[in-house]
C-alpha cells in the first residue's frame, strides 16, 4: 500500500478530463483506490511519495510498434509503404536470426522504452523465435508491460525474411508452449504480419492456433491504396480487406484484435469494425512519412468504434506517443482542411483518452486513476516550460504534449511498481 501525491490529471471519457489537484491517492495491490485531500487517520502509517507540484498522469499506451526496427528509425522517409518495407524494413528484420544482433538492438530499443513515459506496448517482433523470446525476457526485466507477436510471413519477402507455412506453424507453436507460464507482464500476440505476407494456407493454421490457445490477434489494415488494391487481387471472393482476416476468423469477435492503420477503410469495413469490437490503432506519423493518408478518427469515435494511438516504429520514426498525441491532432486539422468535410479535427481531450484509456482499454482496467484501475501513472515535472503559474492543468497538460521529451519524466509506475 502507498499513498501518491501530486495534481493528478486524467481520462474519464474521450469529452471529460478530471483533474485532482494537489491529493493524496491510495494504491493498493498495484491499483488505484481512492483519491483524498488530506491523509485519513486509518492511513497515517502508510508511505507517502510527495511529488509536491508536479502533474501525474496515466501511462501512455503504444497500441502498434515493430520492435526490430527501431535500429534504422528515421530511414526511407521519402518512400511509400511497399517500398520502404522491401528496401529497408524486411532487410533490417533478416538480422535478427542473429541472436548477438538481436540482443544488442533490442537491449537499446527497451531501454529506452523504459525512459519514455509509455507504460504498455502491444509490438511486432520477427519470425525469429528465439529472438521473439529474447525481447519478451527484456521487456520483463524492464518491468514494462506489453503484448508482444512473433510474427508470421510465407509468401512476398525476400528468401532472408521468410518461412515454409508449416515451419512458421511450428515455430509459433513452440513460442507459444516455452514463453507460457514464463512471465508476470509480457503476454504473446498472435501476429500474422499483413495479408500480402501470409498465404491462404497459412491463414488456416494461424486459426487453429488461435482457437486452441485463445490468444489476442494484432496486424495491420487498409494502410496504403498499393496495398488494398493487392489484397483485393489476393483475395477476389471478399468484398473488402478486412474479410480476408474475418474469414478465419482473425477479426475481433471473441478475440481480442487490434488493426493497425485503418486509413482507407470503406463504410462496410468500418461496421465490421464496430461489430466485431476491434480496436484501431491510429498511427499518425507514419501515415505521415509513408503518405498513406488520414485516418478518419471522428468518424470512428462517432460510430463507437473503440481507437488507440501507435508509434508504428519505424514507420513513424518518434518513440513518443505524446508525438503521437500533437501528429493526431495536427492531421485531423489538415484532412478538415483538404477534404473540406465538417467535425474532423481532434480535441485536447479526444487525444488524450486515445493515448491512455482508449488504448489501455486493451489491456483491461488500464489508462486512468478511477478506483479500480492499474496504477500505471508517469510523474512529469513541467518546470523547465517557464513559469506556470498562469496556467490551468489543462493548459500545462497540451504543453506537456507538445513540449516535453524523456528528461521532464520525474517517476514511472507500472501495475503499482516504480520502474524509473
Ligand atoms: N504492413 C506490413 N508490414 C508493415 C510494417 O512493417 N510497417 C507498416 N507501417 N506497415 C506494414
Ligand atoms: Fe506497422
């Protein structure tokens, strides 16, 4: 048990934010309890973590990244998707059947997870097995919290990044049987990579997968036009890309599924969506870079559609979701501006419940301090911004959005432990 204290800013809904300015939160069992404005007498023996003026806010949440290639962010960013995957993305993964390569890339990649104020991650690793493991038992140790995929590819990659369809079966199978039972935080994904990557055959397999060990599913969705026109030609019997995961059964319903992207999705797509409960990971900055387009937020928030934000590593080339959180906004404002269609634009409020509750809703109780919920809470100290004393808590968070990097981070916790 552990009395926290500080301004506490969170998501109630994606339209309210509440604020508790100055209190006193008791955490317990790793979860948050009850907010008071002085210490109760029952309470006086319990520690108290005094952050005195600094803001506390929930942990973000990065719904989409590709843990390999964060080694080479920054590269191809004048490319477009199919291209900078073959030139760049699927020759930096072929290196990660080394295993001394892989642990020194993704020690670097973690650490710095670590610094950042993002709490849970669901990420993309390989189609190496053993290096799939090796970032699980990093992350771990790190104390983060995420889902983690090796992922599955037999058909469009170059002979380095590729598997037989009964080899990436078996590889999966035997990921899953040795990393079961092996961690308290790191949770497996099933992670076909995208339609273009998995044979019909391979699809098949990955369902049995999915119905004998009843795992969560993550992949990606209607990016790029190059690339909804190839699954059309892949898949001629469906009437649009998502069916060619709904049909074995990959798309939401009672598996918990996350698409990344979802940028062109026609209206039948978007209901299936809704429907199946899938979640989206909105992905602004690698829209950006890849020129895959913007993704139509207010119309999914609108529909009830439930939405996460992703770094997309290194399609996006910033670890930040509080980049994240500014790249929404400002694309919102721009497909407003070019499309001339009304209500597209992102509110303060809207970004800050995808970074948090939108996308923590995954992982369960997770993105805010109502009773209940995971502490999972960055400690940020805003000081170095100039002087705030003018400024509402809202006005000091949208600054906090836009202005602050790893070194404004005071404390982090994850599941009620203090991890930096
Ligand atoms: N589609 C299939 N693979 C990838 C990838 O690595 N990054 C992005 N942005 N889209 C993809
Ligand atoms: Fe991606």
């Amino acid at each position: 048990m552990k009395l926290i204290k500080g301004n506490f800013i969170y998501s109630i809904d994606k339209d309210n934010i509440e604020i508790k300015e100055n209190q006193y939160l008791l955490v317990k069992n790793g979860k948050a309890e009850e907010f008071y404005s002085e210490v109760p007498e029952k309470l006086k023996d319990v520690e108290v973590e005094d952050y005195k003026e600094n803001i506390i806010i929930p942990g973000l949440v990065d719904l989409h990244i590709h843990a390999p290639q964060y080694a080479f962010r920054g590269m191809g960013m004048d490319m477009q998707l199919l291209d900078w995957l073959n030139t760049y993305a699927f020759r930096e993964e072929g290196k990660y059947s080394d295993l001394e390569y892989a642990k020194k890339q993704y020690s670097k990649f973690v650490e710095d997870v670590k610094n950042s104020a993002t709490t849970r991650l669901s990420i993309f690793a390989t189609l190496h097995k053993d290096a799939t493991i090796m970032l699980m038992d990093l992350l771990e140790e790190a104390g983060i919290n995420a889902y983690v995929g090796k992922v599955n590819m037999d058909r469009n990659s170059p002979e380095f990044l590729t598997e037989g369809m009964m080899e990436s079966k078996e590889a999966t199978i035997e990921w899953l049987e040795q990393t079961k039972d092996r961690y308290k935080n790191i949770k497996p994904i099933l992670t076909p990579r995208f339609i273009p990557s998995c044979t019909d055959d391979l699809m098949q397999e990955i369902e049995y997968i999915n119905q004998t060990y009843n795992i969560p599913v993550q992949s990606h969705l209607s990016e790029n036009q190059s690339e909804i026109e190839w699954v059309a030609q892949l898949h001629p019997d469906t009437n649009n890309y998502a069916e060619a995961y709904d049909k074995y059964n990959l798309f939401g319903k009672e598996n918990k599924t996350i698409m990344a992207h979802c940028v062109h999705c026609p209206d039948e797509e978007l209901d299936l969506i809704k429907r199946n409960n899938v979640i989206v990971a909105h992905c602004p900055q690698s829209n950006t870079n890849l020129t895959s387009g913007i993704a139509p937020i207010k119309k999914m928030l609108a529909m009830g559609i439930d939405v996460g934000l992703g770094s997309d590593i290194a399609g996006g080339s910033s670890l930040s979701i509080f980049r994240a959180m500014s790249d929404a906004v400002q694309v919102s404002k721009l497909r407003e501006a070019m499309t001339g269609e009304a209500d597209q634009i992102l509110t303060l409020s809207e970004v800050f419940f995808l970074a948090t509750k939108g996308g923590g809703n995954f992982f369960g109780n997770v993105g805010s301090f109502e009773q209940g919920y995971e502490f999972d809470a960055v400690v940020l100290n805003d000081e170095s911004f100039g002087d705030n004393s003018n400024f509402t808590f809202k006005e000091r968070l949208e600054r906090i959005i836009y202005l602050s990097d790893d070194r404004n981070i005071v404390a982090k916790y994850v599941a009620g432990n203090k991890v930096i």
